[in-house]
C-alpha cells in the first residue's frame, strides 16, 4: 500500500485546528493499514524543505494539514523540473485558509470524518485536475492553485502570514469562522493601501495572453483559477480544470468605493455592479504586470506574501491531481 506523508503546520487556523495536530496520526491509523508519515514542522520553508525531500525518496502521496500557504509550499516542494508525476496525488486537511479548497474537495471540517473520507480516496484513487498556475517574479518561478493578485489582495498577507499574527487568526477564526481572519486581513490591507498611496497613485500595464493591453490605477487585481465556494465567491461554476484562470480588476474609486467593492466581492454580486465599481473580468492563460514607474509592492501568491519592484508574469503551466471526497 502506499504510504500517506502528512506535512502538518503548527499554528494554522482556529483554537480548534491546533487541537487537530496531536490527533492526525492516530485518526490515519484507525483508517489505513498501510504506512502513515507524519511531519510536524513550524513554518511554510520547513514544510517545502521536508516534502521535496520525501518526493526525492520517490514519495507520491501527500496531505496537507495547515492553511493555504502550507498548501502552497507542499505543492512547491512536489513539483519537480518536469512538473507533478503521473501517480502524484495532494489531499487537504481542512485547516486555516486552505478550508476554502478543502470545501470545495468535499472534505469535511471534522477530523475523523475527513480522514475517513481521504484514507477511502487514495484506496480508490478519487481526484479531481486541477491547472497549476505559474507565477514568474523577482527572476524565480513560484507555482500555486487558488487565488492571488496584487493591490490590496497582494497586502493581506502582510497582516495574517507572520508568527505573531498566527495567535490572533487562531481566535478571530474559532469565533468567527473561516471568514473571520481573511476579514480582518483584508480590511487592514486596505487601509494600509490608502495610507500608502495617498499622496501618489500608482498605475500598472497589463498585457492578456499577448493581446490585450490596459493601463490603470487598480485597488485590486486578483487572480481564481477556480470556484472556492460561497466564501470567497469571485469565480463562480469555473472549473478547476478549465485551462485559463480570472483576472478581476478593480479600478481604484477612493476608499469608500473600495469598501463599497469589498462588501459586493463576498456578497458574490461584484460583476452585476461592473460599471458603477470599476470591474472588469477576464479569462487568461498568461498575464503581465508592470508598474507603469519603479516602484516596490506586495503580491499575494495564494496567501503568501512576496513583494518585488519589477513585472510579474502568471501563466498555467501544468496540472495535478487532488484527492476529492
């Protein structure tokens, strides 16, 4: 049988989802007969480090247990140079901000039941494809499934990516649920955005899959590669799989239209209000960004945080294969 290699973070998500970490081993035990790893490590370098070494052993199945910027690392570290293996599958154990795809993968928010559901799954190989996307910034190459962008999205993770901040996610989401944390995240960031550009806006060139060109100054542009479900409802009934990814723009309108945004984005109805907020929506497979002047800024790569002062460029570059309920 194939041994199952859990990558679990500490300090992700809810009071409840910390309580998840002494429990994982047992849980996979009741469940599988086959041989369960499991790799407790302190922060998104540690778990990257730790996958790509089980993957150079010739490991091939994974789960990752922590929010969605473990996710992303367990995902940078299983791609080799020529991409994911044909036998590579990823799970999710719902925990932080990765409870978003773990909804969408119909995993279940209580331990037992997801691990029942995950251990059934890899014995009768149930996944689903997903496109990866490639990010190419500050002359590195950074992969990623979910969303991302830049403006106000690229500065959330400013406010809920570093170890202090870990403590107050873990209460704001146990007393406020998944939304909680992104909330709060999200707020600050716009803040921070209008603090930062009061006294000079900056503009940005765009170029889609080499044809279209727009310039524009843009509280937000943010990057689905599929629907994440009623929390986050910005890519509505897109397919993971569907070989292009969203690029939302939102025109910067002043502060109070950008919360006026920011309320109409997480009610889902942003798009039937595109001319009086400054939306417009596009589907690529390639997306350059530049700053119109030299200028540094944030950049959001599925709740990681990367800034650069230079163009950053998105295409898909491959697929993998997740394990669903």
């Amino acid at each position: 049988m194939k041994t199952i290699n859990v990558i679990a973070t500490t300090i992700s998500g809810s009071i409840k989802d910390w309580r998840k970490i002494g429990s994982i081993e047992n849980e996979f035990k009741k469940n599988y007969l086959g041989k369960i790893n499991v790799c407790i490590v302190n922060s998104h370098k540690e778990a990257y480090e730790k996958t790509a070494e089980l993957v150079r052993q010739g490991e091939n199945t994974f789960v990752s247990a922590g929010g969605a910027g473990t996710f992303n690392s367990v995902l940078e570290g299983s791609r080799t140079r020529h991409g994911f293996p044909e036998e590579y599958r990823l799970a999710f154990l719902r925990k932080g901000s990765a409870d978003l795809m773990g909804k969408v993968l119909g995993i279940s928010d209580d331990l037992s039941s997801a691990v029942r559901t995950i251990t059934e799954s890899i014995r009768q190989d149930r996944n689903i494809e997903s496109d990866v996307i490639e990010i190419e910034i500050n002359k590195t190459k950074r992969h990623f499934i979910g969303f991302g962008g830049i403006g106000i999205m690229g500065i959330v993770p400013f406010f809920t990516e570093n170890r202090f901040i870990k403590y107050y996610k873990g209460f704001l989401g146990y007393f406020f649920g998944d939304r909680g944390p992104f909330f709060v995240g999200a707020n600050l960031a716009l803040l921070k955005y209008y603090r930062d550009t009061a006294i000079k806006k900056h503009a940005f060139y765009v170029t889609i899959d080499s044809e279209v060109k727009i310039k524009g100054v843009f509280s937000n542009i943010i990057i689905m590669n599929g629907d994440l479900g009623e929390d986050m409802p910005l890519a509505k009934g897109m397919r993971f799989d569907a070989g292009d990814f969203k690029v939302i723009f939102l025109e910067d309108l002043g502060i109070i239209n950008a919360y006026r945004q920011f309320v109409h984005a997480w009610k889902g109805d942003l798009e039937e209000n595109k001319e009086k907020y400054g939306v417009k929506t596009f589907f690529a497979r390639k997306l350059e960004i530049s700053p119109a002047e030299q200028q540094k800024y944030m950049v959001n790569i599925d709740g990681l945080l990367e800034t650069t002062n230079g163009a950053i460029l998105y295409k898909i570059s491959d697929r993998v294969k997740l394990i669903t309920g």
